[in-house]
C-alpha cells in the first residue's frame, strides 16, 4: 500500500530484507543501533513491519489489533528508534521524518497511532514541531569508559559505597531466570508491567544472550542473586539497559558495586557508557556519581489513540 502524497509504501515483515536491513542497522552505529536489528525486533513485536518512503528510508512500526482497537505504535524496549537511510545516504531531520509520518498516517498506515522515535540533539523550537507531535527534551548520562581511570570521577558518597566486602562474586552470566525473578519481584510491579510484557522481556533476554551484542553482569553472594544488569552494545555505546536490584542489595550498595566492576574492564575500554536516563532525582545521582555527564536528547510522540484506548494502555 502507497501514501501517494510522500511516497510511504508499507512493509510487513516477509518483506524486509533481514541482510539490507541490519546492513543499514550497522552503518547506522549509533544508539538506536542496538534496538533496531531485526533479531531485536522480532522479539519485542511479533508481527513488526516498516514504512519505506520514496528515498528509500525505512522506519519501523508495530501494527496490533484489529478493527476499531487496531493500532500502530513503538515496539516494547525499544528505547531509541530513528530511520534507517540507504547505506551512504544521511538521515533525516527529526521535523521532516515527523511530516513524513503524519502523511503516511493518512495513507500507508491504517489505524490509530502512537508513533515516537528518538533524535540525539535538544528539541527544535515550538514553531517548527509539526501539528499533533510532542518534542519532549530527554536527558540521559554517558560516561567514556578506561579501566585506567574508572573512579577519578567518583562521588566522595560512591567511593565509600564501593569498599571491599568479602564473599562477592562478579560475573558474566548467562542465568537470566534468576535475574527474571528478581526482577518480577522488584521492579514489574512498580513498573506496571503486564504479564504480556514480562513473557516478551524473557524472550527478548534469550535472544540477546544468545547472541555477540549484550551481556548480563551480575553480582552474587554465595548462589544468590544480589543485583545484575543488561548491557547492550549500541555503536559506540554501551547501553545499560535493564536492571534489576534486590532488597539486600539496596542496603549494601550492590549496583553501585556492579557498575564499578565493569566500568574497570578491559574489554570496554574505549566505549561510552550510556546509563538511558532518567528524570528521577535519585538516579540521576547515580548516574552522576560515576562521573557520568547528562546528555540531551529528544523524543517525539504523536498520539491519535481512541480515548478508551488511551484509557486502557500504557503508554
């Protein structure tokens, strides 16, 4: 199906090239990189599919339900999204990939929307959003990563967190069951998260340590779980991307603990440590503690839901 008036031709997802694609993924090396491979996606949205406009630029979109509920949005854990331009071939301004949506909007796709994605920069001045979009400034904190000099720019707060406890065991891991269940236990619930989501996140565990661009770090005592995190490798960055911390290990400082050891290894050196951001006061000094510095960026939504679904999803 094409949208006449941008040239927006819609994709489903027989027709996507995995090797064009993660080829594009690949060239585009920055932190939407580590989202947007099709293994990524076809994990987080069965069913996922892509605009592809007139000059070749992909996007991709989850359609879900049917009739009157049917409706077209962001991927779950999906934190970074953007377009993926031929290979050589620039990417778009965040204002025309917007207008570009809006058209397709009213041809390519059917249903309603909640359509954002990401851009690396501040957001534009009011006058230029387009009708119906939101430019919503973002901050994250990055931090270059060198074992050599991991802790010069420690808090005084996050070097007395760090000292050395006997009986603490580090590691790679592959047991993401364990860190699941803590992970239900602490954070599922605060989070809102349904049991949908939780089967998807399992599935998308399994696909990204199964593969070379994530790992999950964990902190143990004994055989239990303390603490662990998802690292996805993302261009340059290393994104820390799900994390989970159990109750002892609030008390101890175990993710304080955890992210020190792996800012000291070696196999890191060189990349940015990207902590996603928050706007909470408290993890942003945690972020902040380590040195890391923030880091605008901007996310762009359009939602033209139906009220009652408005009413019954999460966004």
């Amino acid at each position: 199906m094409t949208d006449g008036t941008m040239g927006a031709q819609w994709l489903i997802r027989a027709r996507i090239d995995d090797a064009d694609w993660n080829a594009r993924v690949a060239a585009l090396g920055g932190g939407s990189a580590g989202y947007m491979h099709t293994a990524y996606l076809d994990a987080v949205a069965p069913g996922w599919g892509a605009l592809h406009f007139a000059d070749g630029c992909l996007f991709p979109i989850w359609p879900r339900g049917w009739g009157p509920l049917r409706q077209c949005r962001q991927p779950w854990f999906v934190q970074h999204l953007s377009t993926l331009p031929p290979i050589g071939q620039n990417q778009s301004p965040a204002t025309e990939l917007a207008e570009r949506l809006t058209q397709a909007m009213r041809g390519a796709l059917k249903g309603a929307c909640l359509l954002e994605f990401q851009v690396d920069e501040p957001p534009p001045s009011a006058n230029q959003i387009p009708a119906g979009w939101q430019a919503i400034a973002r901050t994250t904190f990055r931090l270059p990563m060198d074992p050599e000099t991991a802790r010069a720019g420690y808090s005084a707060h996050h070097r007395r967190l760090i000292r050395v406890v006997d009986g603490l065991h580090y590691a790679k891991s592959s047991d993401y069951e364990s860190f699941l269940r803590v992970f239900a236990s602490q954070v599922a619930r605060k989070a809102g998260l349904s049991a949908q989501q939780m089967r998807t996140l399992k599935r998308l565990l399994k696909v990204l340590l199964d593969g070379q661009n994530a790992a999950l770090w964990t902190l143990k005592r004994d055989e239990e779980l303390l603490c662990g995190c998802v690292l996805l490798r993302s261009g340059p960055r290393l994104v820390y991307q799900i994390a989970v911390n159990s109750r002892e290990s609030m008390q101890m400082g175990g993710m304080h603990r955890l992210v020190d050891h792996i800012l000291h290894m070696p196999e890191y050196k060189g990349l940015i440590f990207d902590f996603e951001g928050s706007d909470l006061p408290g993890l942003q000094r945690f972020y902040s503690g380590f040195g890391a510095r923030p880091h605008m960026y901007t996310r762009w939504a359009f939602d033209e839901r139906h009220p009652i679904l408005r009413r019954l999803q999460r966004i």
